[in-house]
C-alpha cells in the first residue's frame, strides 16, 4: 500500500480546493450571464411589444380620423403622428444597432415631436383581412402606421399607374402576408377616399422585381388605364414556396385593375381574357402566371 507524505495530503487539499472556488467563481459568472441575458431578452420582447402597441394605436386613429369625415361628408384629413426613433421599424438606418440604453432614452422621447400628415383614405383586402390607412408620402415616419403612395405615381382614381407601398411587418402587421395574393388572383381590393368614394379594384397579376425592374412602377406613366400597385418588401423565404430564397432588393407587387360589373363579373372576365396565354401547339398549353394559385 503506498502512503502519501503529509505535506503532500496537504498540497493536494490545497490544489483540489482551488479548483473547487475557481469553478463555484465560473459557476456564479455563468449564471450571472444568462440571468443578465434573460433580463435583457424579456426587456427587449416588452419594448418589441410596446412600440407595436402604440403603432397600432396611431393606424387605429388614422383610419378613425378618415371615417369620421366620411360621415361628416368628406374632406381633407391631417393628423399629428409621433417622429420618434423609439418607433422606427426593421429596415429603417440604425435600429439593429440600438442598445438597452439607446432604447431607453428613445422612450423618453416618444411624446416629445410630432408631424402633420395627409391622409388619402383606407386601404382594404377582404381576402386576407388587411385594413390600412393611407398616408399621401412614403416618408420612414407614415410607413411606421400604414401604407404610402409612392410620389411620382398618380392620385387614387387617375388614369395611370397608383402605387401604394407597406412594410412586411415582423409584428404580422401591415403588408406581412400580402405575399399570400399570389392565391388570390380576382379578389377585391378596396380603396375608400377622405371625399367617401369607393373604389373597387381585383387582383389581376402580381410579380417579383428586383432593382432596374422596380423602376417603371414608380412613375405614373407605367400604365394608360388606371392601375393599382401595391409593393412590398420581397426578400427571403417565399411563403408559397419553402424552396425559393430571393435576395435582398426584391420587391413583391401585386397588380389590380378597376372592378367592371361586381367581383364575379370581373373574374370571368380575367379568365376570359387570359385564353389568350394558351397555346394548343403540338397538344402541349401554357399557364399565364396570372393563373397562379388558381
């Protein structure tokens, strides 16, 4: 039997006793860290969702705002909306920077500068529950509580070529699921104006553009006849097709023309046109795009 000295057993004791505190200091580290990162995860999820709150809350007043001159007869709409940074949404320069304490004093500023904005009236899809209010700019501040009308195109109603942009919202808000009216080729888009005109669009095409291909659609001359553009964000996983990654700078766009005699009317009408896109040559068709989803 071998027999350590005494120094030894001393020695030893000592080394397995720092090993003991170095791993009990690693210990309180480590959890101190995840405690902190919890801390900061569930503050983080809170400021996610006030800042959605309260842009829901503005979008509700805008489309409050329009609704309540519409019954008193139409007219102009401006209302004042909060221009702080607290609110920018993903996509705008410097939120994924933001620290604790940017977002910290950012709050403190939410009621401190506001803007007068003009309203164009309520922008509204039945087929995917989408109700939005319509600000006439496509400023980063209006495109935080709706959708806007790109400048250069025309007015609601024009001949030519209107073009609403939205925000995909990571919130499922504003234009999140506009992707899903690829489905929906001959649904109804409606646009009711501050004057109280309806005007009643379905869903002719829509299409993918990235950089120089977006360009047309910007101006009013895109189209002869009245058109209505509404253009989202269109980058990453294809929501109908989990096997196609698009890059960023892509836009989704969704293409509508007025409503002519009631939706059902105006859908065999579609149908009726795009025979046009068949071809019988050697027994073989082709499928306009316009027919996806259908």
């Amino acid at each position: 039997m071998f027999l350590l000295a005494p120094w030894a057993n001393a020695h030893g004791a000592s080394f397995i006793g720092g090993i003991m505190r170095k791993n009990k200091v690693l210990k309180i580290v480590g959890i101190t860290v995840i405690v902190f990162a919890l801390i900061s995860g569930l503050f983080l999820i809170g400021v996610d969702f006030i800042k959605n709150q309260i842009r829901q809350q503005v979008k509700i007043s805008a489309i409050e705002a329009v609704e309540k001159v519409i019954d008193d007869g139409g007219g102009e709409v401006e209302i004042e909306i909060p221009v702080t940074d607290f609110l920018k949404v993903n996509g705008e320069s410097g939120e994924d920077d933001s620290t604790i304490q940017d977002l910290l004093n950012e709050m403190g500023d939410i009621s401190a500068e506001h803007e007068s904005l003009k309203l164009l009236g309520i922008l509204e899809i039945p087929c995917i529950d989408l109700k939005e209010p319509i600000w006439d700019t496509c400023s980063s501040t209006a495109l935080r509580y709706g959708v806007g009308r790109f400048p250069q195109t025309c007015g609601i109603g024009e001949e030519g070529n209107c073009m609403l942009f939205g925000h995909r919202m990571e919130s499922h808000t504003i234009f999140w699921n506009l992707q899903d009216l690829e489905n929906y080729i001959g649904e109804e888009v409606i646009v009711t104006t501050t004057d109280g005109v309806q005007h009643r669009y379905v869903i002719k095409d829509t299409v993918y553009v990235k950089d120089a291909e977006l360009d047309p659609f910007l101006r009013a001359n895109k189209y002869d006849t009245e058109h209505l553009c509404l253009a989202t964000c269109g980058y990453g996983q294809d929501p109908n097709n989990k096997n196609v990654y698009r890059p960023r700078n892509t836009e989704f766009i969704v293409i509508c023309v007025p409503e002519i005699g009631g939706k059902n009317e105006n859908r065999q009408n579609l149908q009726d046109d795009l025979q046009l896109h068949y071809c019988n040559y050697d027994c073989r068709a082709f499928r306009s795009p316009m027919l996806r989803g259908r």
